[in-house]
C-alpha cells in the first residue's frame, strides 16, 4: 500500500512502532512519532493480537494530529468496522477489505461518503457503502518495496519473537490473497476471507512475478530466507513446478520456508531444493493424532500419510517444524496426551524435526468454526472487538481461550495447552533434543546454537 501511494505521487512514511520499542525501549509513543505530521495515518489492525495497541495508537495520533484523518485496516478491523467506528470517536474510518484502491482515494481527499469498502464516521452515525469490487489482477502491486519501511535492515531480521542481530535477513512473499482451503480453525481460509475482506475467490499471482520479487529481495535488499505466504501445492503440481522451475532458473542461493497443506512427492521436494539451494524448512501441521479430526478441520493427511513423509524429508535434508493444535472439536484428553506422546517420539526417531511447543489456540473471529460453531460442535465464549481487546491484555492463558468444545472445556484446554508446552520446553532445557534445536536454529541464524557431533550437519 505504502508502495502504491508513492508510486502515485504521495509522500509515505511506514514505521513499526514494536520493532522500534525493541530496539528503544526507553522511548515512548511521543517520541517515536515526534515530528510526525501527515494528512492521513493508516494503522494496522489486522490480527486480533493488535486489538488493544491499535487502538491506543490511534487515540495517541488523533490527540496528536486531531486534522489528520485516522484509518484503520487489516482483518480484524474490516471485520469488526462498524463497532470499531461506533465505539471509538477518533478512528475516522476502517478500511473494509484490501486497501490499496480505497487507501488510495482516501489520500486523494475523495470524500468518504463516495467511496465503497469504508466504514466511516458521519457525525454522530457510522456508515457504510458496502465492498468495492475486489482486484483481479494483483500483479499491478508492487510487493517488494522494502525501503518505504524505517530501518528496513533490522526489520528484515525480526520474528514475533522480536529483533536477533544473527538472525538471517528474511521477508515473506505474497503468492496469492485468499485461499483455495477452508480449514476450520483459519481466519484466512476461503470462508473467513470472504466474511472480512469482501473477496469471494482467491485471486492467484504469477509464477513469474512471484519469483521476479524472490530474485529483488535477495539482490537488492540481501534477504537470506523467502518465506512464502500460501503452500504453492494448495494451485496443483502443475503451478507448483512452474514456480519452483521459475526460481531455480534464477540461480539464487536462498533458503525458503512455508506452511504445508499438502505433504510433497518426493520429485516435488527435489524441485524445492534445486529452487532454493540454501535449504527448506516446512510447517507440518500434525494438530491431532486423530485422523477424523484432521481432516475434518480441513488437513487433507492422515498420520500414516506423515509417517510415510518423514523418511522422505530426513533423508532429502528437509527440516519440518511441527504443529499441534490444542482445542480442535472432535479431539479429547487422551488425543493430547497420545499428541504429545507422539511429538516426543518422532523426534527421538528424526532430527530434522522440531516440534513447536503449542501456545494458547485463540480462533480467529472469522474463522468457520466461529462463523458456524453449530457445525462444529463448537460454543463460542468470544464474539465481539471489545472481548479480544480485553483478552490480549492478560497474561493468564485460559483467558486467551474463546471456544469451548462437547469434549473439553475452556479450562480444560488451556491446561492441556500449558503441559504439552512446558514438556516440550523443558525437554528442550534439559538438552534432550540437541541436534534437533541447532539445525533449526542454524537454519535461521547465523551461526550454530551447539556444536554438532562430528558427521553432523547436511
């Protein structure tokens, strides 16, 4: 967006506000804005961890500048718009949907009563144009444009775990918006897509212009790690190849990570590496030792289907980042249990894997099981702006659960949460796993977190 305003004439500022608390801690909000003066300010407001500081960086910027016009956008903004823009007199505007257009003609001075995909303040009454037409064509963005942010170097070398100097520079490319899947527990999927952002079909980029932005990123800005933001399998093999053969004629020596919805052929994992020479590291969502339950949270795998996979990606050098949910519907107790039996054992069996320790599961406003809970046997605890925003305040992880299910309870689960986490966590401590942390470490880092015994490494 910030792209996509300078291209059109604007002057465009980008400033991460927590990534320059991280490297300030001393300074407030005052100073880090100090000399700010803007028509217009934009604030983030896309998952639903950026309830509460979203809104108070909007109170802070409107007492600042009370001429400027304050918007807000992301997914948790377009969903919640209108109790955003009725509750809060000082957010101007939410930005329902993709913002590029919208945000466009807001900076243009178009009055927002004209425009559609705005929910906005009109007097003392909020109202709304309804959605804009969704673009077609999304390769008329410009997605690589890292120098409108400030310090753009330290940002790249960010993770939520915040700023490590040694960590390598990395940046996420944006393959396609939406998404062909409909898994349950995901506001980001096909259906929770729709029901936030207005757009009713994913909308796919080229292969091509996907792999021109891999190629600038490691060029002209020195990133080390693309990691792409849709599993390319999720658009068939055929657009998979097309895009891995499109990287790998670029001869870049690049490492590359992404979230699985399919598990790979083995020709296809020989296509990721011939792609991405440095290495792959993928996001294996195990989420439940109960196949039922998998699939119909819309994990397209059975745990034998994984079995037969993790020969495949040891012996071929692939690292897998493993994923349980605790939560799901349909999963009990036991499930947990045997889950945590099972992440322990695989990693004992293969080093390349490292299994994530499991936090809080909070479902996504938008995400089918809270659309519709019925369907899922689901009861949900939290459904409007004002009950996030108080939630991402606390540090007790059972307020962080928003869903319950016919087999476990709210408490339940953030119990259940909390021993699969502390057991992978201390056996981590306890060096249990070694090997397993510093290939996944090295593969991120400069630099390995242990010495590996001699024969180690790949």
């Amino acid at each position: 967006m910030a792209d996509y305003l300078e291209s059109s004439g604007f002057s465009v500022r980008l400033v991460n506000l927590a990534l320059e608390r991280l490297l300030n801690p001393h300074a407030g909000l005052r100073q880090l804005l100090a000399g700010l003066e803007a028509r217009v300010v934009g604030v983030s407001l896309h998952w639903f961890v950026h309830s509460y500081g979203a809104v108070e960086v909007a109170r802070f910027v409107k007492s600042l500048l009370p001429d400027s016009k304050v918007i807000l956008g992301g997914f948790t903004a377009s969903f919640f718009a209108r109790e955003i823009a009725e509750r809060y007199s000082f957010v101007d505007a939410v930005v329902v949907g993709e913002g590029e257009e919208t945000l466009l003609e807001i900076a243009s001075g178009e009055p927002l009563e004209k425009l559609r995909g705005v929910v906005y303040r009109a007097g003392r009454k909020v109202a709304w144009n309804g959605y804009r037409e969704p673009i077609r064509d999304l390769d008329r963005y410009r997605y690589t444009n890292l120098k409108a942010f400030d310090k753009w170097s330290l940002y790249l070398r960010c993770s939520p775990s915040g700023y490590t100097p040694t960590r390598r520079p990395s940046f996420w490319v944006a393959i396609a918006r939406s998404c062909l899947m409909n898994c349950a527990y995901c506001g980001g999927g096909r259906e929770g897509y729709a029901s936030a952002m207005g757009r009713e079909e994913p909308v796919l980029r080229r292969p091509e212009r996907v792999a021109d932005d891999v190629e600038r990123l490691a060029s002209e800005y020195g990133v080390k790690i693309v990691k792409l933001s849709h599993d390319p399998l999720i658009w068939g093999e055929k657009h998979y190849s097309r895009l891995m053969n499109e990287i790998a004629k670029r001869g870049l020596d690049l490492r590359a990570y992404w979230d699985l919805t399919f598990l790979p052929k083995e020709g296809m994992v020989r296509e990721a590496l011939r792609a991405f020479e440095g290495g792959v590291c993928w996001g294996l969502s195990v989420e439940t030792v109960n196949d039922e339950v998998r699939l119909k949270v819309g994990r397209p795998y059975t745990l034998e289907d994984i079995e037969r996979f993790l020969p495949v990606a040891e012996n071929m050098g692939v690292l897998l980042d493993g994923y349980f949910l605790v939560g799901l519907p349909g999963d009990t107790k036991e499930n947990v249990e045997k889950g945590l039996e099972y992440a322990l054992k695989t990693m004992r069996k293969y080093r390349n894997v490292y299994f994530v320790p499991p936090f809080p599961y909070t479902m996504d406003p938008n995400a089918p099981m809270a659309l519709r809970p019925k369907d899922y046997g689901v009861r949900v605890l939290c459904r409007s702006f004002e009950c996030y925003r108080r939630l991402v305040r606390s540090e007790k992880w059972a307020d962080w659960i928003v869903h319950e299910t016919e087999q476990l309870s709210k408490r339940e689960i953030a119990e259940l949460t909390e021993k699969f986490y502390k057991t992978l966590a201390e056996a981590y401590r306890r060096g249990e796993f070694a090997e397993n942390v510093a290939l996944r470490y090295s593969f991120e880092h400069e630099g390995a977190l242990v010495k590996l015994p001699p024969g180690g490494g790949w």
